[in-house]
C-alpha cells in the first residue's frame, strides 16, 4: 500500500508503509548512534519524486540530507501513519507535585498543526538557505539559515559536546553572520546576547521555517491538571504500541476461556 503526500515545503512524492526489514534500521546501534537511522528510514519508504519542491536533486534521486528538518518530520509522520494507522498512544506522568499519576495519551497524528514553507521563505532557501531579521536589544541585522538532515545528523554530538551551553551552540550553529561583528567574535557575541535577543531569534527561526508542531496539551485523568508536553519521537514511535499488546492481551484471554 502506497500514498501521494506532499510535504511542507512542497516536496511531493509517494510513500509506502514500514516492512519487516526496516525493522533491522532501528535496532542498528551503529545507525543510531551515528544519526544515520531516519535517513535510511525515509530512504526505505520513499518510493518516488513526483514534485521536488524548493530542492535540486539534479538527475539523482532524493538526497535526504539536504532536505529539510520540517520534510522529513512531516514525511516520517506520514509513514508511520500508513503503517498503522494515525492513532498514536504513549504514556507520561503528570506535572502536578501532588498528583504524579502516570496515564496514557492518544492523539490523531493527522490532527497535528502542519505550517507550510512560505513564498518568501522558499525563495530566501532557494537562494542560498540565507535568512535575514533584526534583533530588538542589540539592534543589530542578523543572518541565519535552516536545518536540513545533514544537520539533524549533527545533532546528538552537539549535545553532547555543547552541555549546558545549548543554546548558544545552537544559535551558533544557525546564525551565519552578524552584522559588525568578526566571524572570530561571533561566538562570544551570541554568549551576550539578551535573554530576549535569543528568545526573538528563536522565535525567527521557527517563523520562516516549514514543518510540525509537536506542542500538544495533555489532560490528566486523575486531577485534570492540563499540561503541555512535546510529541515523544524515539524507537517506540515506529512500532505499534499499546494497540498490538492490547490485541495480543485479548487473544490471550480468549484462549484461556
């Protein structure tokens, strides 16, 4: 079984659902650990461009790592989706100090927020992936760029390597140029920047990219508590869930009666 979909950016192509032998992409240590696992993943999935959106991919056919975060997210949602189903669960716990009740949730993956890649932006990436904007403290002109999967590769040595200083390796990794400011000074300038510069360039990125929002409210059953929680995206994603242990739960009564 096969789908049409188009991707945030304008990416269209089709996709299948996950087989047993993709089954060997996420248990591979290597893979993992090397950030290799989605872009084999999609890989295996993707059966064919049909549009290739704001991305040259020449004679060849799609290169992955040059497609952006957004895409591949949306595209990976997708996949699972056609696999299973869009129903998703996943347990959590509660916030409330007084309450810590573990519960689990169920969303529609198809009800999820999808923010398409604007004209401005699509022509600013074609362009050289060079965005512009102002930042409100510093009064200084800015250029960043987004990420694609050769970044999203990246991601895991940066944490590990940036430790608490997460936020500043993040932004110097985005942030391309600064206006006054020597490639060499780059780095300490992001480090003083306003709390409110960093929250504004944030905000930036998010504003001119393409992609999910993964943001979603949760209400604890217990004590009603309504939280806001992120979308868990780990090895548990793509698999099926409490719904093929629900199933496995039955039969297993069934036979026993």
């Amino acid at each position: 079984m096969s789908q049409l979909i188009t991707c945030p950016s304008g990416l269209t192509g089709r996709i299948r659902g996950m087989k047993v032998r993709e089954e060997r992409i996420l248990t591979d240590r290597k893979l993992a650990k090397g950030g290799g696992q989605i872009d084999e993943l999609l890989a295996a999935c993707w059966e064919e461009t049909t549009d290739p959106g704001p991305y040259d991919f020449g004679d060849k056919g799609i290169d992955w790592g040059v497609v952006l975060q957004g895409d591949r997210f949306y595209a990976l949602l997708q996949v699972r989706a056609l696999t299973y189903g869009p129903e998703y669960a996943f347990s959590l716990g509660c916030q409330n100090e007084a309450c810590r009740a573990r519960f689990e949730w169920e969303l529609d993956l198809g009800e999820l927020p999808v923010r398409t890649l604007s004209d401005a932006s699509r022509s600013a990436f074609t362009q050289g992936n060079r965005f512009e904007t102002r930042l409100p403290d510093a009064g200084l002109r800015v250029w960043f760029r987004l990420l694609n999967g050769a970044d999203e590769r990246k991601l895991p040595q940066l944490r590990k390597t940036a430790g608490d200083r997460m936020l500043s390796a993040m932004l110097g990794w985005r942030v391309l140029e600064v206006e006054g400011v020597a490639d060499k000074d780059k780095r300490r300038f992001l480090e003083d920047l306003s709390l409110r510069d960093a929250d504004f360039l944030v905000d930036e990125f998010d504003r001119v990219d393409c992609g999910v929002d993964t943001a979603i409210e949760v209400e604890c059953p217990e004590c009603l508590t309504v939280q806001e929680v992120e979308l868990p995206f780990d090895r548990g994603f793509f698999l099926p869930g409490t719904g093929r242990t629900a199933r496995r739960r039955d039969r297993t009564s069934s036979s026993r009666g």
